[in-house]
C-alpha cells in the first residue's frame, strides 16, 4: 500500500509536468512548468519569479543527475518514480526544491499581504496551475487544519509535504492535486 499511494501521486505530478505529453520530462518540461508556475506572480514580482525559475532549474538538475539512468537526457515515468522516491523527497533535496516553490507560490497568491491564503486565493492559484476549480474547493477545508478559513504557510508546507512524502492514502495533502483515486 505504502508504494502505491506515492506512486499513485508522482504518476499525477509527472502528468502535470509532462507538457508535451510525449511520455518523457525533459529540460523545456520543467521550463514549460516553471512559466506556468511563474505566471501566478505579478510581472513586477521579479523575486518570486526568479525563485520559481529556479526552483524548477534545481528540480530538473536532481531528475537528470539521479533520475536520467539510460543517459538520453530526458527522464522516462519509471526514472521518474524512481527518482522521487530516491532522490528529490530526501531532506537533503526537498526543502530547495519543492518547499522553495510552496514558498513563492503562497508569496504570488497572497495578494493582500496577510500571510495567508483564503479559500479563494487558495482556489484561483491552483486553477492558474491547471487543477480545476472543483478539487481545490473540495481540498481547501481539509487543508485549512484549525478550520479559521485560510491557509497558513505553515498548513500549506504541511500539505505539500505530506503530498510528497505521506503514505497515508487519507493525508489531508494528497488532495492538492485533485483527488489521487
């Protein structure tokens, strides 16, 4: 079961990541991505920018260093699995990379300054991400842990890590993306 609920979440996010959708994530997949990830911020909004770009930059670095096994320079679904397990959710990688993008992502939505998401920044980032509107209404309540009707930083990195790292199939996180069947 343990394997099956993380595999079940990184098929979803290398679907997500697969724009082309040619089966493979390449250099211009994680690019594509962090375009997507960096229209959320406002164009003035260079810092968040540039830390998503990055962010992905570091990611796509992981994937092709430990993930690329057959050296084509691109990274298969099973390179990815294996990866993400291995490599990208270790302590040593997931705070760089995938925190790093929770960080600028809750910076980009939190368009009043507050600290915080309501449910509608919550919403309107993810469907700016793809997700339809739909799971992130259904996602917001279970992800706002103390029910007072926004997202703490500290809720948001709680669910981006149990998306990430949680073999729990009815950890609040899986959700983020949609349900994970």
């Amino acid at each position: 079961m343990t394997s099956a609920v993380k595999s079940k979440k990184f098929n979803t996010l290398f679907d997500w990541f697969d724009l082309n959708g040619d089966g493979q994530l390449s250099q211009e997949d994680l690019r594509g991505t962090a375009d997507v990830f960096a229209r959320t911020a406002t164009r003035d909004d260079q810092a968040t920018i540039r830390a998503l770009h990055d962010a992905f930059a570091r990611w796509w670095d992981l994937l092709l260093e430990h993930g690329d096994t057959d050296g084509d320079g691109q990274v298969s679904r099973q390179e990815f699995l294996t990866v993400m397990k291995a490599d990208v959710t270790t302590p040593a990688h997931f705070e760089g990379t995938v925190l790093a993008i929770a960080d600028a992502l809750l910076n980009a939505y939190d368009t009043n300054g507050d600290g915080v998401l309501s449910k509608e920044e919550y919403v309107h980032m993810y469907e700016q991400l793809g997700v339809p509107r739909v799971h992130s209404e259904q996602a917001f309540p279970r992800l706002d842990r103390d029910g007072n009707g926004v997202i703490s930083l500290d809720e948001f990195r709680e669910a981006i890590i149990e998306f990430y790292l949680s073999d729990d199939p009815a950890a609040p996180g899986n959700f983020l993306l949609g349900p994970i069947g």
